[in-house]
C-alpha cells in the first residue's frame, strides 16, 4: 500500500488487538503544545514550564482534545495521533516564516507539480512537499530500487526492489500523512501526461526522464497547454538547472525550433546520439561537463562501466535548486522565457 489511512479510534483497538507489532506513536499532545505558542502570541518568550501551568493553557488543551486523527501506515505497522490536515499544515510550514509568507504560502501549497523520473527527482519531490509546496503531487517512474541507487535516492537496503514511485510517496506521506499524492509505477507516456494536462492536474513539470524522446514529448505538451517545465542535470559536484517558461509564451525546445528535435531524434536513439544531445543540445557542450563525467561516459561507451558518475550530494542539492525554481516561478516577478544556471561548488 502507498498512501496511510485514517482510521477511527476502534480500528486503532481493533488493530492493537490483531497486531502484536504494532507501534504507536502520540504525537498529538506535543504538537497541541507547539500550536498554543502559535496560537496564543502573548506567551511567546514566557518559559514553557510556566506558560503550560496555566489556565489558558488548560483551556486552549480542553478546546482542542478531539482535533486528531489516528493515521494508520501499514507499510510501518505504525499508528501515529496527530492534529488534523490544517493544525499539521500550521505546524509544518510555522518556521518558513517569514522567509515564505502566508500568501505565498497558500499559493505554493496549491501549486500542483508533476516529477517525473524518480532518481533525482525523488530527492526533488521529497525536498519541495517538505517545504510545504505542492500538497497534491504526481510522480512517475517504472523502475524498481536497486542497491546501486542508494549513493542518491533517500531510501534502504529494505526497499530494494521496490517500485521507485511507491518509495517515494511513502517518504512524502511519512513526513506529510495530509498530501495527495499521484503515483505512476508505470511511469509516464504521451497519453498519460495530456490527460493529467488536459484535466488540469499539474500547473508545473519537473522533468528528469532519461528517454530523450519523452524529453522532447514533455515539451512540446508543455508548450501546447502552457505549463513551465524545470528540469536538473547533475554534473559532477554541481547541477544545471533548466527552466522553460512555456506559461509565459516561451515556443522553443532548449532554445530550439520544434523542426531542428523533429530530425534530431526521427530513428534509433543509440547511446551515442543521446550522449551528443545531452552534452551538446541540453546541457551546452561539453566544456560545461565536469570531466570526471566525460571520462566516465567513455568508459561506459568501451563497456568498462555500467552507467556514468552520479553523486548523491549534487542528487540532494538538485531538490534544493529546484525547490528554488518553483518558488521563483510561483511567488517571483522573474519572466525570463529560457534559464540554462551552472550551480558548481566553489574551489578552495
């Protein structure tokens, strides 16, 4: 199962009753604590001892003892009592502020994303729900985990074999039991991306498809119903970050006519002409590409390495641009049509 449940309190008893196993966690009586100091300002500062000593406090507890669910992980074998969807959303983005505001707040939390490809976009997925954007999400991929994906993918030796989707929306759930998310274990196709375009259910596209083809596919839908697209590449100990403003009017692919993709990818896409897009068309020659991954690309041409270099460090810092990128697109007055940024670590 992917998703968590809310169960009521004799599904709890009943599920204590069947389950020897099962973990409990109360995370409400803490939590009630938390949102009386957000709740009531004139005791912020007031030592915490002595604020929950009185009356207010007694009556703030006594207004708010029914306000939890009991959310059911099965995947965990875990309940956890919380405060319910608009408490947990208060609590979770309370220290964004003032550096995202509560009207920007709202908007990004109504902005529906789609990322497709689950190696670093599950770092991207998981880093933007965290940040309180995106509360209903699509993701996709057909993969399943392997153990050489744990250098980059916030995952366990456990869930090797695991659908990357499944993974991934669990990690969300984890940490957002209220958030609505898609999951395409099948990925994502021509037809299944129009629909969900079509059907208005994703504002903004996250892209990190190896498929070139589907590259230029996620485009050309992008500019038909006018949705931006942000895409990260690693590079070495860096990123390239992507954005195409196609809600803005932005008609071209990586700076090019649609004409110039339709004869780049017509026929087979062998490893070498996907290699030559990547490098040349997408990421902007190769003087732009860390040498490390030059080599290691060659190596995987002579068969001497299975796929070349990611690092799980650039991964991570790939959900940290694109976290940036969606605020800048949502809540920012940035209307450049086309972004190609070479975030590298500094040399010392």
């Amino acid at each position: 199962m992917i998703a968590p449940e809310i169960i009521s309190e004799a599904d709890f008893n009943k599920l204590k009753s069947e389950k020897s196993c099962l973990t409990f966690t109360d995370a409400f009586a803490p939590q009630l604590k938390e949102l009386f100091y957000i709740d009531d300002h004139q005791f912020i500062g007031m030592p915490k001892p002595e604020a929950y000593a009185t009356a207010d406090f007694a009556k703030y507890i006594e207004e708010k003892k029914e306000d939890f669910n009991y959310i059911y992980y099965p995947w965990l074998d875990t309940v956890v009592k919380t405060v319910k969807k608009d408490d947990y959303l208060k609590l979770k983005t309370n220290r964004n502020q003032d550096l995202i505001t509560a009207e920007e707040q709202n908007k990004l939390r109504n902005y529906k994303i789609g990322v497709f490809g689950m190696s670093v976009g599950s770092n991207i997925a998981f880093v933007i729900t965290q940040a309180g954007i995106s509360n209903k999400i699509t993701i996709a991929d057909f993969d399943e985990l392997d153990t050489t994906n744990l250098n980059r993918i916030l995952a366990g030796l456990h869930q090797v074999g695991i659908n990357k989707t499944t993974i991934a929306a669990r990690h969300i759930y984890e940490d957002n039991p209220y958030a609505e998310v898609t999951a395409l274990d099948k990925g994502i196709d021509t037809p299944t991306l129009e629909k969900l375009l079509i059907d208005k259910e994703i504002d903004c596209i996250i892209e990190e498809i190896d498929d070139v083809g589907m590259k230029i596919e996620t485009r050309k839908l992008a500019m038909k119903y006018k949705v931006p697209v942000i895409m990260i590449t690693d590079n070495g100990d860096g990123v390239v970050l992507h954005i195409e403003r196609y809600d803005l009017g932005y008609d071209k692919i990586f700076e090019k006519d649609e004409a110039y993709w339709q004869e780049r990818v017509q026929g087979e896409m062998t490893k070498e002409l996907a290699g030559d897009i990547i490098i040349n068309d997408i990421v902007g020659g190769i003087q732009q590409v860390n040498p490390k991954m030059v080599a290691s690309v060659g190596r995987v041409m002579k068969k001497e390495l299975v796929s070349w270099s990611q690092l799980g460090s650039s991964a991570i810092l790939g959900g940290v641009v694109a976290n940036w990128a969606v605020k800048e697109i949502v809540c920012g007055e940035n209307k450049t049509f086309f972004v190609r940024e070479y975030i590298n670590m500094p040399k010392f």
